[in-house]
C-alpha cells in the first residue's frame, strides 16, 4: 500500500490540505468547457479557471475564475510579451497559488489555452517559485484529463496545418502543428474522455485510436471519475524519451482493431543512415503517430528523438548515450534512466538500442517492420566497427547535435 502524497515538508502521517487541481486540456475548447462546466456542477465548492488567449499576440489575456453559479474574477491581465509561457509564469501560476491561499479547501479545474500542452504546465509547476515559494507547495496537481472532441480529433490528427495556419501560434517561432499538440496532449495525460461520440463504429474507432496512444491513461466514458484521483505523476517524460527512462513506449498489437494497428520496433543493432533516411516519407505518411528514441550507426554517441503526426517529422538529440559518457558523467542522467541503463545493459552495445512505437490507421504493421529491420546495419556492416560507420555518408549529418556540447 502506498503512502498518502504529501506536500513538501510534510510527513506521511500529515494530511495533505494543498487543492487539487484538475488540468483539462484539449484541443477544441468548447468540449474542454463543457467538462469544466460539468465538474464545477458536481461540486459547488470548485472554482474553475479559464485564459482567454484570443488576443495574445497583443499581450492581453482574459482571466475567468468561476464556480457553478457565480463569477469570482473576470480580469484582462497586460502581458509584456504575448507568448503561452508568459502566460502561465505571469498568471497562471500566480493564479492558483492566490486561489490556495484566499479560497483554502476549494479544489480547482484548470481548463489550459487549446494549444498549451500540459507538459510544459506541469514543468512549470515543478521549477517556479510565487513570492518564494515552490507551486507545488501551495497546489497538488491532481490529473491531467485530455478531453477528446469525438467530432474533430481525427482530422487534428491527420492534419498538416501549423498552428500559424490557424492563427494560433503561441510565439512568432512556433513551428508546432496541429497534429502535434493533439498528440501530445492525449500522450501526456493520465486520463482520457472522449466526449461527443454517440457509440457507433466511429466512436468505437476513436476509443481504440486514443487507447494505442495513451495505454497507461485511464480511460473514462463521464466525468464521474475525475476527482482526487492522485493519478498526476510530475516524473513523466516526454514520449519520446519514455524507453530511454523504462517506460512504455506504446503497445504492440499489429493486428488491427477497427482499423487501428500499433508497432512497437525494437532493436539493439544501429539503423544504417542512409538507408532510414529514404525510409522517412513512406513511415510519415502511413501511420498516424510515432515516437521514441533510436541510434544511427553514423552517431553513435547520441541518442535521437523520434516523433512523427499529420505526416511531419521531427528528429533531435536527447543527449548522450551512457556508454559513451565517462563514469564521472553518469550522475547528471536520471537515476531511472540509469538503472534502466544497467538493466538492459550489452557488452557491446552498451545502452544504445532502438525504441520506436507507431500507431495508424489501415496501415499493414507487419511490412512496416520488415522495411525498417531492412535499415538496420547487416552482420558485415557490423562488423567494421564505429569508426568506419562514423566515415559513412550522413544525411543527418549537423541536424541531430547534442546543443549541450561543447565545441572542441
């Protein structure tokens, strides 16, 4: 039996009187609305809280803080510079922390901008301090609920708008696309609604789609479950860095279900540079969503970030392996990712490996398999060692370098 979460300072045996927060993300906002809406009717002691963002390119921000039956604050908050993070350093966090503090007991619903993913909330809570105090000293986030529009989130998925296309970029360097916020949204939630759907087989689809995305999410059919859950866990990662931190990176059922499959591809062998280069569009355009982390035999000191949605792609160092770091550099990784290390460890391989999960629609898992082992480095590539695979033509060459590297 595990011990009762307590804030910071406290012991187990201590009640812990921080509100819970609910974070609902989402992103079409009405349906996000709505469960807010839902939430606060079930308990009229829930204050709701909501950011207008529709003007933010100005630096103005529409601050709402409600409850079933009244309005406690309607505020326009003056940014100095309109951008999502400023937004949540400048007045989200604030926020709850003065909710905590005059509204003691009163547990809160966070409905987050539509294009804020709640990973970059939750690592906000985590490092910011209000009037010298950390935020999850004054507030418990509770769980994140991703809320799914039965109607929209399919076409979100596949779409390969920016979010500049749809005048909702959160800065003037935000390269994200749409698909990529639905994605992440669902994958960094620890618990899924699908709201809208009237249970035929699209709906039914929908369920096994978001499922492949999020399997460790708990997944609820109403908001009757979305209270004190505790379900929040601040040590996720991103998803493309759960394998390296031993986490699940997805479900392997290649057989579909209603149309979806799902892969995982896993190897200890080097992808061969060239090879998966060519690979790139055909893995982009045939499945939905892809995450995880790989090695190229080219690089073989860094471990590479993989994310695909909408047909894009997206790659990028996340930092060394542990085997080509010295002893004395081991200690600045996580201590899961090195107990992760020293689990799947190889004499040869060291921690190196791949981890790649892909989840779609109507596309044939088992030829997506065979295409990539074909990228993987032969028994005679392998045996010429790392200093000729370094020598290798590169099409990733200068894309994928660790930016904490220090020139030499």
């Amino acid at each position: 039996m595990t011990s009762p979460i307590t804030a910071p300072g406290t012991t187990a045996t201590q009640a812990d009187t921080r509100p819970g927060v609910t974070v609902l993300t989402g992103f079409r906002p009405e349906p996000t609305a709505a469960v807010a809406t839902a939430l606060a009717a079930a308990d009229p002691t829930m204050l709701v809280v909501s950011h207008d963002v529709s003007r933010l390119e100005s630096g103005i921000v529409r601050r709402l803080v409600t409850t079933a039956t009244d309005t406690i604050e309607d505020a326009t908050v003056h940014l100095d510079h309109g951008c999502l993070a400023c937004t949540v350093r400048d007045d989200v966090l604030p926020t709850l922390a003065r909710l905590a503090d005059n509204h003691p007991g009163r547990d809160i619903a966070l409905v987050i901008p539509s294009t804020l993913e709640p990973s970059a909330l939750a690592a906000a809570c985590a490092y910011c301090h209000i009037d010298g105090r950390p935020v999850t000293e004054l507030v418990r986030l509770d769980s994140v609920v991703a809320v799914i529009d039965a109607a929209t989130f399919l076409d979100d998925l596949r779409s390969d708008d920016d979010l500049s296309h749809r005048g909702l970029a959160a800065a003037d360097n935000d390269l994200r696309t749409v698909a990529d916020v639905a994605a992440r949204q669902v994958e960094y939630a620890d618990t899924v609604l699908i709201t809208g759907g009237d249970g035929d087989f699209e709906t039914t689809r929908l369920s096994v789609l978001t499922r492949r995305l999020a399997p460790w999410a708990v997944h609820v059919a109403d908001t009757a479950n979305l209270r004190d859950t505790r379900r929040f866990d601040a040590d996720t990662p991103e998803v493309f860095a759960r394998g390296l931190e031993g986490y699940p990176i997805g479900v392997h059922d290649p057989s579909p279900d209603c149309g979806v499959s799902s892969l995982v591809f896993a190897s200890r062998r080097p992808f061969h540079p060239g090879r998966l280069h060519a690979l790139l569009g055909t893995i982009a355009d045939h499945t939905l969503r892809g995450r995880g982390h790989l090695w190229l035999a080219s690089q073989p000191d860094h471990a590479v970030a993989w994310e695909s949605a909408g047909g894009g792609l997206s790659m990028g160092s996340l930092g060394h392996w542990l085997a080509s770091l010295p002893d004395e550099d081991r200690d600045d990784v996580s201590p899961r990712r090195r107990l992760t290390a020293d689990l799947e460890w190889d004499p040869y391989y060291g921690d190196r490996g791949i981890k790649l999960d892909f989840v779609g629609l109507d596309f044939d898992a088992v030829d997506l398999q065979r295409a990539l082992t074909t990228c993987l480095l032969t028994d005679a590539e392998l045996s010429t060692g790392e200093e000729t695979w370094r020598t290798w033509h590169d099409p990733f060459a200068g894309c994928l370098d660790d930016p904490t590297d220090e020139p030499s």
